[in-house]
C-alpha cells in the first residue's frame, strides 16, 4: 500500500457543485482536499474565501490544505483558521515575516504550509523549514488549471526531498501543477509525499482509477 497522499484541487471542479466534488474525492480513496484561495492580485484570478470553505467542510472527511495564493496572507489565517482548515499555506513571495504566519497558524491549532513559484530557488525557504509541516512546490505557474508540468520545478521538488531526509525534517514534500498519466512516473520518481491533481481527477471518468493509478497501485 503507497503512503504517497492525493489531494484533489476543487479549482478544476464545477463551482456550482462543490459539495458534490468533496464527495467524489471522498468515494475515490484521496486523503485530501486541496483549496486553492485566489486573490486577483497575487494570482489574475479570483476563487473564493472562507465562506465556501466553512461551507464545504461538513461535505467531507478529507484533509483540508487551504493554498493561500493571495497578497497579505496574514490577514487571511483566521478566518481560514475558524472555516475548518487543517494545512494553511502560503506563499513566501507573498510577505515579509514569513516566520511571524507560520506562528499565527500554529496559534490557531493549524498545521503550517510554505509554497514557492518555479522562479523562486529553495533558498528562499531555507530558514523555514525546521518550523514547517508542508511545503508546496509548484510544479506550473500558479493561477490556472490544466498548465503542462515545468520539469525544473519537478526537479527542485526532488531536492527538496533529499534536504529533508538529510538535515532530519519532518515536513511534508507536496507538488501542485501538471500532474497527469504522462508525468506521474516522473512525480513517483521525486518521492514527494503529496500531489496535488486538479483537472487529470475531475477530467478522470474513473476517479477511483486514476487515484490509484497516481499511487502506482
């Protein structure tokens, strides 16, 4: 049995249907529930707040990591917080005091999440990493579904893995961004921990399948 986690992204899901998309993920074996939060601003494009959070949870025995792809993260916490998320990440591109977020998680009994763009080199988030649960690489540009997968940010993500394993973290390695039938060897290669599949999993007619195609069961 894989321990790899999926986390289906409700981005590429019918909007008018969320509901309905939590409880695909949940029939399809996936452990969580991926939520991308757009700002316009951050990201061109706008999705939603804490509302349809609040709103979705009850639907679902999943994971939530809500994936702050927002300006000023800090005031978004607990609001996100108090809708019902386990992981909050947010983009270090996005602050200043990034170390100050990651505690005002952990205050509300949440779990903290770093992620980077492909432009930005691991570096960035080197002083973090003993204080975080989740880190996310993003394998495309944030803002869209459906984007082909950038093999260097697929390649960052594997020597993510192998600074965790040897400096003795614990956090989690997840990748977000052109996960597909024809990239997952890839993925499996990198040994992250979690991947994020938004319209290869909504596109998918057997959800179930594909979930356990992605675990290389």
């Amino acid at each position: 049995m894989s321990n790899l986690i999926i986390a289906p992204s409700v981005l590429s899901a019918d909007f008018s249907a969320l509901g309905a998309a939590a409880a695909e993920i949940d029939a399809s074996g996936a452990e969580w529930v991926h939520l991308d939060v757009m700002d316009g601003a951050f990201v061109p494009v706008i999705t939603f707040g804490p509302k349809a959070v609040a709103d979705l949870r009850p639907h679902s025995r999943g994971v939530f990591d809500v994936h702050l792809m927002t300006e000023r993260p800090e005031n978004l916490v607990q609001a996100f917080a108090e809708a019902g998320a386990d992981y909050i990440t947010f983009h270090i591109e996005s602050c200043v005091h990034a170390h100050r977020i990651v505690q005002s998680i952990r205050s509300f009994g949440k779990k903290p999440g770093l992620s980077i763009v492909p432009s930005t080199p691991l570096s960035a988030l080197e002083e973090l990493l003993p204080d975080v649960d989740l880190v996310l690489v993003m394998t495309v540009n944030p803002g869209f579904g459906g984007q082909a997968m950038i093999p260097s940010a697929l390649e960052k993500a594997k020597r993510l893995v192998e600074l965790r394993d040897e400096r003795g973290f614990d956090f989690l390695v997840s990748i977000d961004g052109g996960v597909n039938a024809a990239t997952i060897g890839a993925v499996r290669e990198a040994k992250v921990d979690v991947i994020v599949a938004g319209s290869a999993f909504f596109g998918a007619k057997d959800k179930k399948a594909f979930v356990k195609e992605l675990r290389g069961e």
